[in-house]
C-alpha cells in the first residue's frame, strides 16, 4: 500500500486508526534504525575479527622464524655455576 492510500484506509477507521497507525508507523522507523546500527556494529566487529586474525598469523610466523633460529644456532657449553 503507497502512504496515501495507507492514510485514506487509516482516516476510515476513526480516530484510533489513525493513532494506530502513527504508532505502527513510528514503531516501524525504530526498529529499522536499531536495526540497521546492529548491522554496522555486526561490519565493525567483523573487520576487527580480520584484522585480529591477520595480526595472529603474523605473529605465528615470527615465533615459528624465531624457533627456527634458535635450533640452528649452536649453544656454547654450559659452564659449573653459571646460566
């Protein structure tokens, strides 16, 4: 239904139509707006969630690069009484 007919429909049903109507009509725009600012919140955590991931990965190959290194590196002896 297009608004006009939606208020000519509205203004046969008396005076609580019509309030009806507002409340619906007002109750309508809320839900989209909450809804809507779920949706960019839902974007926002998402590309946060990415980004965390790809920070993780990076730092997945750095301890693995550093494991590597330290394998391969050659310890002198251990001396009595000291690290």
């Amino acid at each position: 239904m297009s608004d006009p007919d939606f208020l000519k429909f509205l203004a046969t049903l008396g005076v609580g139509g019509i309030l009806a109507g507002f409340m619906f009509f007002f109750y309508r725009k809320d839900v989209r707006q909450y809804t809507d600012l779920w949706k960019a919140q839902t974007d926002v955590l998402t590309s946060l969630i990415e980004s965390n991931i790809e920070a993780n990965v990076s730092l997945k190959a750095a301890v693995e690069a550093l494991h590597r290194r330290l394998d391969e590196r050659e310890l002198p002896p251990r001396r009595h009484g000291t690290l």
